[in-house]
C-alpha cells in the first residue's frame, strides 16, 4: 500500500532560521537517510514531493513530502535523521494517501549549471592538446547558463571535501507514475509521485 509521510517545516526568523536555511538543512538530512538505503544502482525506493511548490517566488515551500511503500516508509528513521532539527521540523509518522484528493503524479529533476567558461577552456585544453588561445576562441561567444527562476536548496559535498553547492529543482506534471526508483535526492524526472493537497 502506498503511503507518505510529511515533514512541516516550522521556521524561526527571529533566530535566523529562515525557511530557506531550514529547507537546505531538512534536505541534506534527508540526501543522508536516503545515501544509507541506495542499492547497487544508486537508487532508492522512496521519492520526495514538494506540495508547495512555487516557481514564480521561487521556493519548495514549508513541506516535504515522502512517499513510499508502507514497508519501505516504517523502517526509514527520519525522526532520527531530523533530531538536530526538532524544534524546527514537525514529521507525521505514515499515512495513507487519500486518493480521492489525488490530482495525478508529480516528478523533480535537477538542474545542473553549465560549467564557468575558465573551467571549460581549461578542460579542452587538456583533452583536445590545445592551445590557451584555440580553447579561447573555441568559447569566445560561451554565456553560461543559470535557473534564477527555478527553487534551490543549498547542499554540502561530503564527497568532495564539503563544497557547498545549490540543487536546482524542477517540477514536472506525469500522467502516470512511471518508475519508481529515484536518486538519493527523493527525485528523479522519469519517476512520479501522487500529488494531491
């Protein structure tokens, strides 16, 4: 049986927890919990959903959502995962998703930034054999691209050293459910969600 859990984000202004810092942090709690249950493909069963969503502000909102087989959802520990957030964070234990408010299936992807034009040149020189003035000339109408309009949360590389990076994210409406495997985000744009409110 299908069902989610739901993590209400409850910030604090006064003290400098804005929902934006929050939402950063509830997600690289979450990118933790689910890194520690991928398989062998990277994958998990469980998937994440924004519901308040808003790309005109832009912002994932005050909830997380994660859905999930029921068996799936009660082994996952996210009180643990968010116990440095408790004061901040209110998460339901697993309920059953009320279909007859289901609008049909929501999916995320991430947006990745093109490389910075220094970084592009200095990696055709390096696979092409070329020279600084050839991989100049090969970029000289580059513009790199940004998603101002797309919500992000700042994440932290435990990977590669603690580099702090933002994870732009995108909605995308299914018809379907599709896959149903996702990154260790909770996303994946081939993979839906219910959506209901």
């Amino acid at each position: 049986m299908r069902k989610y859990m739901q993590i209400t984000l409850v910030p604090d202004e006064a003290f400098g927890i804005t929902l934006p810092v929050l939402m950063s942090h509830v997600m690289q709690a979450l990118h933790g919990l689910f890194v520690q249950m991928k398989d062998d493909q990277d994958t998990i069963p469980v998937g994440v959903s924004f519901p308040a969503y808003d790309e005109h502000k832009p912002s994932l909102g005050d909830k997380v959502r994660i859905h999930g087989r029921d068996d799936e959802l009660v082994h996952l520990d996210v009180s643990g995962a968010l116990s440095s957030l408790q004061d901040y964070v209110h998460a339901t234990s697993p309920r059953v998703i009320p279909e007859a408010r289901q609008k049909g299936y929501v999916a995320y992807s991430r947006l990745r930034h093109d490389h910075g034009k220094e970084k592009l040149i200095r990696r055709r020189m390096k696979r092409h054999g070329l020279s600084r003035e050839k991989a100049e000339q090969d970029y000289a109408d580059y513009q790199q691209e940004f998603f101002p309009n797309c919500p992000f949360v700042m994440m932290c590389s435990a990977s590669t050293g603690n580099n702090f990076y933002p994870l732009y994210i995108k909605r995308f409406f299914l018809g379907s459910p599709g896959e149903d495997r996702f990154n260790t985000f909770g996303i994946n744009p081939s993979a839906g969600v219910e959506q209901f409110d």
